[in-house]
C-alpha cells in the first residue's frame, strides 16, 4: 500500500467483534489491512496512517488480547505514530464504557487523534450462557462499522487526517 492505510486490529471471543472489524474492512476496501491483535507487531503500527482498534469489553476492560497486543507495541511506537488518527469499536455485554476509557487513555499516551465518535455495540449478554455464547451483530450495526471504515480511509486517503 502506498497511501497511508487504515490498519484494522481486532479481537473477538464470542464472533461479535471480528464481525464487526470485518465489516468496517469490508467498508474501507483495498485502503485497510485487518490483522488480529495477537499478530500484530510495532512494524505494522509504523507502517499504518491510521487505526480502527476493534475489541470486546471483558470484566469492565478491553479484551486481554487487545491489551497484549498495546503491552507488546507500545513503547517500540511511542513518540513516532503521534497525530495519526484512530477510532474504536466496542462489543459489549452492558455499556462498554470500561473499555472504552482504557483505550481513549492508551491512544493519548501515543498522542493519536480521534476521528469519529465511539461505537458501542451492546450485545445485551447478562448471563453466563449469554456471555459465553456466539453472538450475531444486527446488520444496522454491520453497516454502522463498515461506513466508519469506509470514512476512515477515504479520510487518510484524502490527507483530511
């Protein structure tokens, strides 16, 4: 890729979330790599104009994927990616907020710059078996994340950020 890209780094233990990441790739086109968090390297950031990090809440936090993934890359990346652009998607069983912050405060530590509102999608799961269970993602929501990849790289592509 030679314009600066959109790179997609999600995680997913129930579908809801790799869902959802594949659907803001399949928005962005040919301008977005997707990558798991767990494969993720500081080359890849570098390399990247841009980020959708896409994760489930667990226990009030960001997926513990996800935060390997910021353990692993954050400081080989500190102080070389800053006033790039950033977005996230949440999968929650309540509200996401917790996950949500966690994020906010890791993308202000590398000094990145949000481009579009928060998307939280309450997948409404109280019990253990819900928790636990497959989820599928109403396709509104589908939509709602592939026209934010969509708009994050014609942003990058278009050097609107």
């Amino acid at each position: 890729m030679t314009e600066p890209h959109l790179l997609i780094i999600w995680h997913s233990r129930t579908g809801a979330s790799e869902a959802m990441a594949r659907a803001a790739a399949r928005g962005a086109g040919d301008r977005a790599q997707l990558m798991a968090a767990q494969d993720v390297s500081p080359e890849n950031i570098l390399s990247a104009g841009g980020y959708l990090f896409v994760c489930p809440e667990n226990l009030a936090s960001m997926s513990g994927m996800m935060k390997e993934m910021f353990d692993r890359c954050y400081y080989r990346v500190l102080g070389k990616i800053e006033g790039r652009s950033f977005a996230t998607i949440i999968a929650a069983g309540s509200d996401g907020e917790g996950a949500q912050a966690q994020i906010d405060r890791i993308a202000k530590g590398w000094r990145l710059k949000r481009v579009a509102d928060p998307v939280i999608v309450n997948m409404e799961a109280q019990t253990p078996e819900e928790i636990l269970a497959r989820k599928t993602v109403p396709e509104e929501r589908l939509e709602e994340c592939a026209a934010l990849g969509e708009a994050l790289a014609e942003g990058l592509a278009m050097g609107v950020f």
